[in-house]
C-alpha cells in the first residue's frame, strides 16, 4: 500500500501531466486537490521525496518514483512572496555594499536604491554591481517622474529643500516600478538601518508569506537603536562593528532602570533617535506614505479591520500583533565620523519639516547635534572633535559592568545578524 503525505498548510501549486490522468496517481492528485480546495494553482509541477529525502520529477514515470516502496512524500512548493526595499541615501560610505548584501541574503529580492547627490559617482558605481540593486540617481528624469504622482501637488513645492518629502516621493515611485516588477511587498527603511527578522529567522520568507496570507496591507515595526561601544578614529561598517541595541519601550520591563538613559539624553528620552518604527506595504494597494515611517491608504480605497498592524502598541489606532517578532535596527551615528559626516551633510536644517507637516523640538538630541556642528564648523578641523565629545557622552557606552547590568535588566540586548 502507497502512502502520500501531503503538506497542506502551504498554498499549493499542482500540475497534473495530461498522460497521468487515467493513472491511479492522477487520480490521487486529483482527490488531493479536491480536498484543498480553493487552494490550488494547477499550474506548476510539484516534486515526490521519499522519507529518505530523496527527489523524483513528477515528470519521472510511476515505475521509478514508486519502486520498492511503501511510503512518499509529496512535497508541493508554495508560491513565492517576493518583497523589496526602497532606500533614499546619502554618504552611505562604508555600509553601502554591507546594507544591500545582507537584504539579499535575508530574501529580498530587489532593493531600490535613491541617490539624493548625483554626484557621488564612486558610490552610484558600486552599488550598480550589486546583486539585487536598483539604481536611481535625483536627475530630470526622476523629478518628472515626481511630477506625475498624485502627491506631487502636496509635496513638490518642499521637494528641493525637503530630504524627507524627497524621501516619500521616492518611496512612491518605488511602489509603483515594485508593482511593475512583480513584488508583493515593499519595505521603507534608510541605509543605517537594517531588517532584523527576529531571533530564530534567517529569511524573511515565513514573516511575508504569513502577512500575505493575513489580509494585513501595512505592518509597522518597532525599531531598536545600536549602542556602540568604542569610539574608534576612522569611520566603521556599522553593521559588522555594532551588536548591541536598546530595546524598544515596548519591551522593556516597567521597572527597568531607564533613568540611566534619560540622564544622558537632553530631552530625558531613551532613544536619541526616532523609536515610532518603519514600516512595509503591499504593493497591490492604493497607498501613499504619509511620513518616512508610515504609510496610509488613500482615501476611498477598500480597508479591513485588519489591513494595518503593528507590533509595537505605542502606534495607537493601529491593531497589535505581538506574535511578529520582526523589527528594524538603527544604527544611527554610530562612530564620531559618521555623527559629524552626517551632521555636516544636513547643515543648518529648520525645525520644521516635511512640508511643515512636522516639527522638530529643539531639545532633541538631534537638534543638539545640529547646534554643535554649527557652533563649530569653523574650528580647525571642521568640528569633528566637538561631534566626538558629542558622540562619548551621549551616544557610546563603554562600561562592561554597565552593559551588564542594563542586559539583565532587559534594556539592552546583543543581536547576532545572519552572514552576509
């Protein structure tokens, strides 16, 4: 007697060659496929392995794959969900070639890329070799492309001054080349952050197959913040020098000792940086996003009750899955020259911004970054050892026992990516 497993958790495809249909296996696939109804793609050939792991070709005649043997397994391929990221960069230096290999090898497989400065020709080169990478370069081509979107009435007149109305309109237009390429999902992060698919994943399969299959049109993840832990004299790759992150809030017990941070930091705040997350779309909806960390469905399109989700319940409005473990990792200025390179590239920027639609507190410690550099860029050297003093007090811990102490209390955690 013949046993077939059959794995019908997936979303099978099944092909069935014609010369099989009056052959008792055809009629096995058949009943199978009745069974899975409305399930099946019959449209794609499916492999037999036997228990030992061995692979047949359904195309194989039934003599060779059932000789000599009681039990196979029937193994059916679930039809791919293919995810992409879009990235605005700029002085992306040293973690260029890092960020765009290591999506990737998560499962990514395009990642488009945004040049904001034409002119940085050595890295617009090096990224046009990459494999997965999708070059764009801010030239007239690009711009009558934002001119097209519905969101340029909104956001043109602050595109030139504006590096994040920049961004949303890039994102915009990634959408819509991320439909015309076949990818269901398209992700929104910035070149110093990083997709961490959680602590047992090597692939971001299983989560975009999942939130596929969920009806979910847009997910938010929390965001950890890196803490390096020296402060070395030339610029690092991030994503190789820096393993440990402050948790988001939202994980961290109640009665952690957070008065650490907010002694450090000058608006008392944990996180000197952005902590609301990023967040990823399907390409198939209607939607525009409404800052560089969330996206919206235009008005009128067709929503779900659960057509938003996030993992992070600070996001008021927007429905808890705590079961995703996914996050985005911020390395942000995480050595003195990347701090003063990136202070230096935004130069005088206003509180305001996002077409006035957002405002900067001046006691952040952004703003504060901005103020120092601004302060000192006339010095000798350009204000780079005031940005190092900047970086030591406020943003490295080199303490081991402190380190420690802040681990146990579930503040801090050291993450291992996967190789790339």
């Amino acid at each position: 007697m013949i046993v077939v497993f059959a794995h019908e958790e997936l979303s099978l495809k099944i092909g069935v060659p014609e010369a099989w249909q009056d052959r008792c296996v055809g009629d096995l696939f058949r009943a199978f496929a009745k069974r899975a109804a409305g399930r099946i793609d019959v449209s794609r050939g499916l492999t037999l392995s036997t228990l030992a792991g061995e692979e047949v070709p359904l195309s194989a005649g039934i003599a060779e794959v059932f000789a000599g043997r009681s039990e196979v397994h029937l193994r059916v391929e679930a039809p791919r969900v293919r995810a992409a990221i879009v990235c605005q960069l700029r002085d992306a230096s040293k973690r260029l070639e890092s960020f765009v290999r290591y999506h990737v090898r998560l499962g990514f497989e395009k990642v488009y890329l945004y040049f904001d400065d034409c002119g940085e020709v050595d890295a617009i080169s090096r990224a046009r070799v990459l494999e997965g990478a999708v070059v764009t370069v801010r030239d007239r081509d690009l711009v009558a492309r934002w001119r097209r979107l519905d969101a340029w009435a909104k956001l043109g007149p602050a595109a030139n001054d504006d590096v994040q109305v920049r961004q949303m309109l890039n994102a915009l237009d990634a959408l819509g080349r991320a439909r015309q390429d076949g990818m269901h999902w398209l992700l929104h992060i910035d070149s110093d952050e990083l997709f961490y698919p959680g602590p047992a994943s090597t692939s971001i399969a299983s989560h975009f197959r999942a939130l596929d299959d969920s009806g979910c049109s847009i997910f938010t993840y929390y965001n950890f913040e890196a803490v390096p832990e020296r402060s070395p004299v030339d610029e690092v790759d991030p994503f190789r020098a820096v393993s440990l992150f402050k948790r988001p809030l939202a994980l961290v017990p109640r009665d952690a000792p957070l008065d650490f941070w907010q002694n450090r930091a000058p608006n008392r705040e944990v996180f000197l940086f952005y902590q609301n997350g990023k967040s990823a779309v399907r390409c198939s909806v209607d939607a525009v996003p409404t800052s560089v960390h969330l996206w919206a469905l235009r008005p009128g399109a067709a929503t779900t009750a659960n057509f938003h989700r996030t993992n992070d319940p600070r996001n008021e409005g927007i429905r808890r899955d705590a079961s995703v473990p996914c996050a985005v990792l911020h390395f942000a200025c995480t050595d003195p020259v990347m701090l003063w390179r990136k202070y230096a590239t935004l130069g005088d920027f206003p509180n305001d911004c996002v077409a006035q639609t957002l405002r900067h507190q001046p006691d952040t410690f952004h703003c504060l970054c901005r103020d120092v550099y601004l302060e000192h860029r006339a010095d000798p050297d350009a204000g780079r050892e005031a940005m190092r003093r900047l970086f030591e007090v406020h943003i490295m811990l080199d303490d081991p026992a402190e380190i420690e102490r802040q681990q146990a209390a579930r503040v801090l955690e050291r993450l291992t990516l996967i190789p790339f």
